[in-house]
C-alpha cells in the first residue's frame, strides 16, 4: 500500500465498500441534474443516508 502498511480483511473490505459508495454517489449526483424537482429530493435524502452510514460507521471505527 502506498502509506506503508497492510489491511485485514475487514479493512480491505471497508474501503472496497467506500470505493463503491463513492462510485454511487457520483452517479447519483449527474442523475440529480436530470430529474424534476421533487426527484430530485429523493435522491438528495438518499445521498445523505449513505454518507450518514459511512461516517458513522468511521466513527464507530475509531472508537472501538
């Protein structure tokens, strides 16, 4: 890795998964640009909930 270190698996797997949630989140930011307004609120509301997941899920992560 290019910081030196190794990952378990859990660690090579949480960042696989935020690597997929970011693609996700690209497509759903062009999507919003496309759609009507009221479209466009749920996929706002549902951006928010996947950063909310992985930010707490860091959180979680530090703490522990």
């Amino acid at each position: 890795m290019a910081w030196g270190g190794s990952l378990n698996k859990d660690g090579s797997d949480h960042l696989r998964n935020l690597r997929e949630a970011d693609k996700v989140l690209k497509f759903l930011e062009e999507l919003k640009q496309d759609v009507s307004k009221e479209e466009e609120e749920a996929i706002s509301t549902t951006i928010n909930i996947i950063v909310n997941h992985y930010n707490k899920k860091s959180d979680d992560d530090f703490e522990a």
